[in-house]
C-alpha cells in the first residue's frame, strides 16, 4: 500500500515536471542540428518574470532552437538541480533567472564545469556566469527617485516602500534611491516599511501612513508597481491623490494603465521583451561559440503619461 | 481552577481592551474614528476567513487551504467582472460558488476517505494555487468593473463597504453557531466524534456543511481582496490561512475541537489587525510585529490550556 | 500483627472553603490488605493524593514506620515506599515492558559508573524484568511493547514497578474496573503474595464481592468524614452499604410492576466474523434481557451492530417484525433503538457541552423551529428530564464534565430517552457508579419496562444481572451458550456457561 503511494506520487512528480517543461519542438529550419536551451525561471507566477520567459520563447522559435523552460519556484535548491539535469541531458547552453545572489551560485560552477556556456538573465549571482544580460536594479530607483526630486522641486517629504527585505532587488533598489535622496538634502524620509511586494500589503501601509502624517506626504516611491497601485488606490479613497506623487518600477500592464489615466505618476520600464530576446541570442553565440557581449544591460526607461502610449500594446 | 478558565474566557477581551489602550497612549492617531474604520476595513478579510476556520476548528478539524481559495475565487470573480460584460451578479457567484466548490470538494474528501484534514487540505491548498495560476495563465486579471470595484472600495454613509459585508457576515456566523441545529451539531463533533455519531448526529453531513461554509467565506474574501486591489491575483492569499487561524485561536477557539466562539474569533482578527496598524503608525519595523505576534498566539494557547487543566 | 506500617492522623483538607476532608483516622498494618470505601464525593481520592504526597493536607500527619511524610513531594513518598498503580494506567505505549517498569531509574539498573553513567545497558534491565515478572508469576515478555499488552498485563507490569520501588504500600485504585473475571484472578493472587511479603494494599473499589474476597479490614467514609474501620469479616454486603450511604437500602432491585407484552425487537442467528456467532433472541415489552459473560464475550459487539455503529455479516435484525439493518445510528434512533455505551466518556457525552445541550443531542428536531432551535421548549424538555432522572447538577447549563459519574450516566440515559425509543440497550450502566446512584439507576431501568420498553442490560456484575433480569442470555467467546430464566439462573451456572 505505503510503495504503491509512493510510487503514484513519483508518477505524480513526473508529470507535474512534465507540464512545465514547455518544448519548443516545431520548425527547424532545415539541416543541421537543432540547439538545445534549458532555461530556469525564478518564479512563473511573478508577471514579468512569464514576460521574460514568453519573449525568450518568441526569439527561440524565430531562430529555430529548441527552448525547455522550467519553473524553479523561487527555490535556489531546485534551481540548482534543474541546471544539473540540464547538464545531464547535454544541452547546449543554459539560461538562468536565479532564484538568488549566493545560493545559485553552485550552479553555475556546475555549468562552467561541465564546459556548457551559462547565461544569466535579469539577476544576478556572486559567481561570474559565461555572460549578464539584465538591467541594473541600482538604476531603476536612480531613476524614479531622480523624477520624484524633479517634480517637488528638490524639497519635500518622502516615503519609501520596500520589497521583502533582504532580497537582491530590494537591497539595490534601496541603494539607489538613497543615493539620490542624500545628493538632494531638501528631501526628507519620512518613514520606510516593507510592503512584500504585495499590493493589497501595499495599501494598507499606505492606509496606515496617511492616518500618521496625513498632509505631510508629498511623494511616495514604491519598489514595485504593486504595491506602487496599492498606494494609488489608499491615496484615491482618502482623497490624497492629487496631492501626493507615487512612483513604482517595473511597467507592469496595470501600472502602465494607471501612468496612462494619471493615477500613477511614473513608473520605470524594465524591458522584458529585450531581456529575453537578448538572452536567447547570447546563449546561441556563446553554443556556436561566436563572439558574445559578457554583460548586456538593457537600459531602463522613465514612463510618464507623456511617452506612456510607447509602451502600451 | 475557575479563576483560569474564567480568564482564559475573557483574558481575550482584557488584553486587547488593555493593548488599544496602550496604543491610543502611546499614539494619538490611534484612536481616531478615521483610524478605527482603517483598521476594520483592513481586518475584514482575515475576520472572513477566520470565522471560516472557526467553524472547522470547532468540529476538530483544520483547513490549511484558505489563502489558495482566496486566489482562486478572486481570479474567478475577476474574470467576469470586466466593465460591460456581465452583470455583478455573475462574477458574484462565480466567486462563491468556486469557493463552496473547493470547500466541499474538501469536505467530500475528509469525509470518505478519513485523511485528516491537515493533510487533505494541504493538498487543495496546492491544488488550488496551481487551480489559481492555470485560470489566470500567471497574469493578474485587471480592468475591472466599477461596481465590481465598489465592494472593497466603497464607502456607504461613511463606513468601508468591507466593514458593513463583516458586520453582516459576523451576525450571520453567531446565529448559524449558536442558534442552529447545525451549529450545536458542530460543538457536538468537535467535543467527542464518536459520542456525537452514537447520539444519531450524521457526522460527515456536519463536516460537509463546515468545509463548504468554510470555502464560502473565504470566497467572500476573495472578492473582497480582489475587489479591494481592483485585480485578480494568482498569487493572493498567500499565508492568509495562518493569519485566521490565529485570529480563531487567539480568540479562545481550542485546536482540539470542541470549544470556540464567533466574538472571540472577531476579536482575535481585530487584535491582529490593531497591532500591526499600530506598530506601523509607531513606525516600527514588520520583523517586530511578527516576534508580538507569535508571542500573543503562544500566549492564548497557553491561557487556554490552563482554562482546560483541572 | 499488631505493628501498624501506615498511621494517618486527623487529616483535613479544604478546597475553596469546602471541607473535602475533615479529621480522618486511617491505620494500615504490615501485609493486610485494607479496603477503602466511599460513593464518589466521599474523599477517597483526595485522601489518596495526600498519602502520595500530591496533596499536602492543611492539618494532621501521615506516619509511615514512625516518620512524618505530611508534605513530602510524589517523587520522596514513591522512594520512601509508598506506589501507587492509578485507574488510568500511566504508561508508555512505544516502550517496553522492561523500560516502563524501569522509567526513570535507569541509572540505578544499568548499574555502571563514572563516565558510562549515562549509557544504557538495556540488556540488565530486561534481566532484571524478567526476574522481577517471573517472580511475580505472570507470563509478559520484559521485551514486548506495552501498547501490546492487555489491560490486565499493563496492570502486571504497573505492579511490579512498585515492587521494583521497594514498596511497602500499594495503593490500588479500581483496579478491576477494565479486566475480565479470570484475569481478577490471577491478581486476587498476586495480592495475596504480597500480602505475604509483608506488602500492605489499600484497595479501593466500588465491587461488593470483590472487597468481601479480598480485604481483611474496611475503613468507610461518607462526605470527607471518617465513619469507621471494621474487620472485613464483621461485615456483610447491607452492613457495608448502610455506613456508605448512611441510611438502610431495603431493596436494591425493584421488581416488576407489569406484565410483559408483546414481542418488539428479535434477533436471529446474527453473526459478525471473528466478533460473534448464531446469535438469536428476542425481547419483549416491558422485558429486561440480561447480557451475560466474560470480557470479550461479544457482548458489547452484538450491541454495537443492533446499533448500527458496526456492520454484521449475517443472520437477520427485526423490529415488530419488520427487518432492520441500520447502517448508522441515525437510522437505529429513527427506527425506535436506544444505546447507552459502556465507554461513557469515549461514546456517551460531551464534555465541554452543558447538560442541556448533551441531553437534547439526540432529539434535536423536536426543537426545530425552522433551521433554528427552539430554546424555550428545550429549556423546559430539559429542566423535566432533571426532575424525572434526579439528575444532581447545578443548572441546564452546566458542563456535565463537572457532574458525578452517576449523574453523567443519566444524562446519557436522558438523551437516550428524549428520542423516544421502545428498546433500550444499556452496557454497563452502573460501571464507576456508587452505590447510591446504582440503586437509583436500578429503579429507573425498572421503571422503564414497566412503561412498556424493552431493555437489554449488559453487565459484566452478576448479582446486577441475577437482581434485575427477567431472562438471562449468557456468551462465551462469541457464541450464545445459555438463555435461563429468572427463576432457575444461578450466580454458578451463569458463570458456568459464561467460561463454556
């Protein structure tokens, strides 16, 4: 009884692996071997992250290079066993959204090793991968900060929401938009608390916020779009918005929505569609070992409601 | 042994009377009429699934699968709740009725085939974070109606509609446990199974109705959320039902089944939200509400233990 | 014989005002075995704990061999000779005999020094398990898990872990509350050993026979007061009874007042594999059918199948007549059957329920108004079942946990009774029952035939079963050996047919 258990729950375990690994099995264009690409995603519940992944899936399909895309789950440990079992099925480059700076790291050492070209794509890790493409997190806070300081003037009260705290993103997205707040001494922090990425976490912060300082809140900077909408929607109900600017990064769909209506002041676009495309490339140069950039940045944009419409489907 | 069980009984009530008081102290945000309708609206969903477990709690059993209900009833609902698509009434019972759904299928499972509940309800809970994503395809459903959005943002005579949706929900929760047969059939099971199944007591008829009134309310949260957020969130709810189980056992619900009540429950949820309201007017950081909260669970089991000794 | 082990002067204790006990005289002599008698609420348990040490009582001394315990911790009562094997058996299920036995004193057994103090040497405590067993006389293997053992054996096993402790007195509490006539034996044995070892026992028990075979000497006490101390063999049973419950009980088993009527429940050849077998018989209104025989005779089974609590796999169950087969006990209460469980706790009441709610549990729609209750008239069903049963508490709504074990019996009885039932099952009714309250459970069983029921009464108690029955079906291991009528069974032939 308990073996038969056990049994149907590897059965179980196959499949479910099964389902995640979406092949991309059509139209090789003739001749020649087909490259194999095993990629593993941080999470494929976080939006931009499918976003990445659907742009690498388009730029696989029009090179004709087999595409296996696997969901780690947020686990760096499964990530790693992933990349080794892309190992043993001796693929031809491997591409890396690492779940986390340290803990990903063994498996790039695994790769190198294994002399099979590695790529990471939108994160970093503390081991040096075959080649970068991402964008630079320090920048994206430089930048929505910077916009908040152009728009009060220089002066003015701020708050500042956090991602979970002690995450890759977070911790520079934190540094960046300290910088910015120390070359602009008339800008004053007003308080700083985590919002774990979360809108409706996000709102109610917000909530909170308002009920301590009230009229004093000139801007708000969100480390995300999500808690940057729950923001927007506390401020809406208390009456606020017109007064209070709130800044996120990330351009999701809703927060371009809401730079478009003018609820949201600004958002910072990390380019996803470029992420992916540029990853798939590399990891192609680098299997035919052609000549390959070691570290793309994709540059971040400013969206306001001025130049929203380039960036809405 | 009186004095402890008589303070196990009401210690709920003297320690957040005495913890507000502190607070409005300590802080004078803390006791605005504007702050309190903040901290009810912030409540109501946690207060909607905790009266939710309560129930279960009360039969003996657990359901460890709220928060995933909430993503998928929310995603469900949102689905439909596009401006110029259906009425208000469709994505309304989609929702509650994805959630009655999860929530027997729950029920079904325990019932016939003995797992415990711990177990079965782990597994929906993953079930239904993956029901949640496949429905959604990972993407946050958003455009939503504004009547949709009405019903977590919006204000009648003043007070947030989640507010009135908890008031009536508690009401309805009180009656259905202490004024129906059905609710005496629950302290009957979770008192002592076997000795409610020999007074005649269907026993697998009573955990049907508790699972499913369970998915029901965490469906009413859903809504709420998604409503709240103006989006459908595969990944909403995450660790909810941490948080109303804790409300339902702060508030004097004993995990062993038996004992409980929907005010306790109310004040468990209220004392939650209270404090983590509090600590960010105080500006102190979550790492801090998270070592008071634990400590504030650990301390009503305690009392609750001692109410129970002889 | 005269050199007395255990003195115990003028002890009181009060308990929130209320005098639990009040200047209690108790002298235990080397290997007699003393009986201590009471109804429930007479002090017996908390005198129990003061000899212990659980207790510290607020005047008076215990002596044991001339030294003052009074105040001494469980854990200095224990070593200075005093064990005590508890109702409930505390015990270790995943452990073994050996290691239950040996709890806590591992370092003394494993008999190593220095720096192995803190090793195990599992091999020498079970030698000397099985030493101390063999000793004994029982046959339980040192290596066995105790969760394998019957009740009788964990009581074995409890036994010699007081001897083990050098006990020089054992306190038993109800010890033969759980086991089976033959297994009373072969402890009646073990006690007389003891007794000859110079072992003094304190015996407590509700059992009339038993204490008659057993003690040499009988202290009472009513209501946390001392009544007296005679020797067993001064005594009889009415004697007994008259100083526990303070006044003469003329007759214990009332007799019939009507005739019996026609015939309401029959069985015929039922049979469950592996529980019972060819089972028939029937009962008629008015009629009281005794279940006789041993632990594990099927009795309880055949009650739990009628009851449709277990399935059954052949023969046929009918009720005036017509065929039941209930698959829960819904359908059985539906259909007229009524079952007061011998496990009282596990399947009787509720405990954190009030007395109202555990005794209108099975009959819950005559107060449905709606799908909500009707409070007032089951406030008012409630409050005449009290009247009626003489259930002692202090209001509907108090928690039965709180009540006396024969006042938890009526409020089964009660409920049972609320669903209107036309037969009734009772197992075991006056199990943990004192004397008083048995009495007043053998009146109300009678009145209930006499109302027209048919009762079926299971007790493993044969002057219960000889007092009350008018017809006596006796098992043994799952097959029917006798139905006797009143007038021709005998306490003998019961057991004669009941070892069969």
């Amino acid at each position: 009884m308990r073996y038969n258990a056990i049994f149907a729950a590897l059965i179980a375990a196959t499949l479910l692996a099964g389902c995640n690994q979406s092949s991309n099995k059509e139209s090789a264009d003739g001749g020649g071997k087909k490259l194999v690409i095993g990629a593993t995603m941080l999470s494929m519940q976080n939006e931009f992250i499918v976003n990445v992944s659907d742009a690498m899936e388009a730029k696989a399909k029009e090179m004709g290079v087999e595409l296996i895309t696997v969901d780690a789950e947020r686990s760096a440990l499964k990530q790693v066993e992933q990349v080794e079992s892309f190992i043993g099925q001796g693929v031809d480059a491997i591409i890396m959204n690492p779940c986390e700076v340290e803990a990903s790291s063994p498996a790039i050492k695994l790769a190198m090793d294994a002399k099979i070209p590695i790529i990471n794509v939108n994160s970093e890790t503390s081991a040096k991968p075959t080649a970068f493409v991402g964008s630079d997190d320090t920048e994206s806070a430089r930048i929505a900060m910077r916009y908040i300081a152009e728009k009060l003037g220089g002066k003015g009260n701020v708050l500042m929401m956090h991602g979970f705290m002690g995450q890759a993103a977070q911790i520079r997205r934190d540094n960046g938009a300290k910088e910015i707040l120390k070359a602009n001494p008339g800008l004053k922090l007003l308080a700083e608390q985590t919002g774990e990425w979360d809108r409706a976490k996000g709102m109610s912060l917000t909530e909170n916020w308002i009920q301590s300082y009230g009229d004093k809140i000139n801007a708000i900077f969100a480390q995300n779009d999500e808690m940057g909408m729950g923001a927007v929607k506390a401020l809406e109900a208390a009456g606020l918005k017109g007064k209070v600017l709130v800044v996120s990064v990330d351009a999701i769909p809703d927060a371009l929505q809401a730079v478009k209506k003018g609820t949201l002041d600004a958002t910072v676009f990390q380019n996803a569609k470029e992420q992916g495309g540029k990853a798939i490339e590399t990891a192609v140069k680098a299997a035919k070992k052609e000549a390959f950039e070691k570290d793309v940045l994709i540059p971040f944009q400013l969206v306001t409601k001025e130049n929203v419409g380039n960036f809405l489907k | 042994m009186n004095r402890f069980s008589k303070f196990g009984q009401y210690g709920i009530f003297l320690a957040f009377a005495l913890i507000c008081l502190v607070l409005a102290l300590s802080t004078p945000k803390f006791f605005t009429i504007s702050n309190l309708l903040i901290i009810g609206n912030q409540v109501s969903i946690n207060a909607l699934l905790a009266f939710g477990v309560t129930f279960v709690i009360i039969t003996g059993g657990i359901d460890l699968s709220l928060g995933s209900m909430v993503a998928v009833t929310g995603v469900a609902a949102a689905s439909f709740a596009h401006p110029d698509t259906y009425p208000l009434v469709v994505p309304l019972l989609v929702g509650l009725g994805a959630g009655s759904a999860m929530g027997a299928f729950n029920g079904l499972v325990i019932t016939k085939s003995k797992v415990p509940p711990f177990i079965v309800t782990l597994g929906t809970m993953t079930i239904g974070r993956g029901l949640a994503l496949i429905l959604s395809k990972g993407r946050p459903v958003s455009n939503l109606s504004d009547e949709f959005n009405f019903i977590g943002g919006g204000n009648i005579a003043g007070i947030p509609f989640p507010i009135i949706i908890l008031l009536i929900a508690f009401a309805v929760c009180s009656v259905v446990l202490n004024k129906t047969i059905l609710g005496r059939y629950m302290y009957a099971v979770g008192g002592n199974e076997p000795a409610a199944r020999a007074s005649g007591i269907r026993v697998s008829r009573v955990k049907m109705w508790v699972y499913t009134i369970c998915g029901l309310l965490s469906a009413l949260g859903g809504i709420l959320l998604t409503s709240r957020i103006t989006t459908g969130q595969p990944n909403a709810g995450a660790g909810f039902e941490l948080d109303a189980i804790a409300a339902a056992i702060i508030g004097g619900t004993s995990t062993s089944g038996g004992t409980g009540t929907m005010t306790g429950t109310l004040i468990g949820a209220l004392l939650i939200g209270v404090i983590s309201n509090s600590l960010d007017l105080l500006n102190v950081t979550s790492y801090y509400q998270q070592v008071v909260m634990g400590v504030i669970i650990i301390g009503a089991v305690v009392l609750d233990g001692v109410g129970k000794k002889d | 014989m005269s050199d007395y082990i255990l003195r115990v002067k003028g002890i009181s204790k009060s308990f929130s005002g209320v005098k639990a006990l009040d200047n209690i005289h108790f002298d235990l002599k080397k290997g007699e075995v003393h009986a201590l008698m009471g109804e429930n609420g007479a002090g017996k348990s908390t005198f129990m704990k003061i000899l212990i040490g659980l207790v510290v009582p607020d005047s008076g001394e215990v002596l044991l061999e001339g030294e003052n315990l009074s105040g001494s911790h469980v854990t200095e009562t224990l070593k200075k000779g005093i064990s005590m094997i508890h109702q409930e058996i505390l015990i270790i299920p995943e452990l073994t005999v050996a290691q239950n036995i040996f709890l806590g004193r591992e370092r003394e057994v494993s008999g190593k020094g220095g720096i192995l103090s803190g090793w195990l040497n599992d091999s020498e405590i079970n030698r000397q398990a099985a030493a101390l067993l063999d000793r004994m006389g029982v046959n339980i293997a040192p290596k066995a898990k105790m969760k394998h053992l019957s009740v009788a054996q964990m009581q074995m096993v409890e036994i010699a872990k007081a001897i083990s402790n050098n006990a020089k007195v054992i306190i038993m509490d109800e010890p033969t509350s759980a086991i089976s006539e033959k297994e009373v034996a072969t402890l009646f044995q073990i006690i007389r050993d003891l007794k000859a070892q110079g072992v003094s026992i304190i015996y407590i028990s509700h059992k009339m026979d038993e204490i008659f075979q057993i003690s040499d000497t009988i202290t009472v006490l009513r209501d946390g007061k001392y009544i007296g101390t005679k020797r067993a063999a001064e005594l009889d049973q009415n004697a007994l009874i008259a100083m526990m419950v303070g006044r003469e009980i003329d007759q214990m088993f009332p007799e019939a007042t009507q005739p019996v009527g026609h015939e309401l429940l029959s069985v015929k050849n039922l049979g469950r594999a592996g529980k019972f077998a060819n089972i028939t018989f029937n009962v008629k209104s008015g009629e009281i059918l005794g279940l006789a025989g041993l632990m594990g005779a099927g009795r309880t089974e055949i009650a739990r199948a009628i009851f449709g609590l277990d399935h059954w796999d052949e023969g046929e169950i009918s009720i005036k007549q017509t065929p039941i087969r209930a698959r829960t006990p819904r359908e059985a209460i539906d259909r007229g059957i009524g079952y007061v469980s011998e496990d009282r706790k596990g399947l009787g009441f509720i405990p954190r329920m009030s007395v109202k709610d555990n005794i209108t549990l099975s009959s819950m729609n005559n107060h449905r108004k709606g799908g909500f209750i009707n409070t007032h008239s089951e406030q008012s069903v409630t409050e005449q079942m009290i009247a009626d049963l003489k259930i002692k508490t202090a209001g509907t709504g108090q928690h039965v946990t709180y009540l006396s074990g024969g006042n938890q019996q009526k409020v089964v009885i009660g409920r049972v009774l609320l669903a209107s039932p036309e037969i009734i099952m009772l197992d075991e009714p006056t199990r943990g029952v004192d004397v008083g309250a048995k009495f007043e459970i053998y009146k109300l069983i009678r009145s209930l035939a006499d109302r027209g029921m048919a009762i079926i009464m299971i007790s493993s108690e044969l002057p219960e079963i000889l007092g009350l029955s008018d017809r006596i079906l006796v098992l043994s291991k799952g097959k029917q050996t006798a139905l006797l009528s009143k007038a021709e069974a005998t306490q003998e032939l019961i057991m004669r047919y009941a070892v069969a």
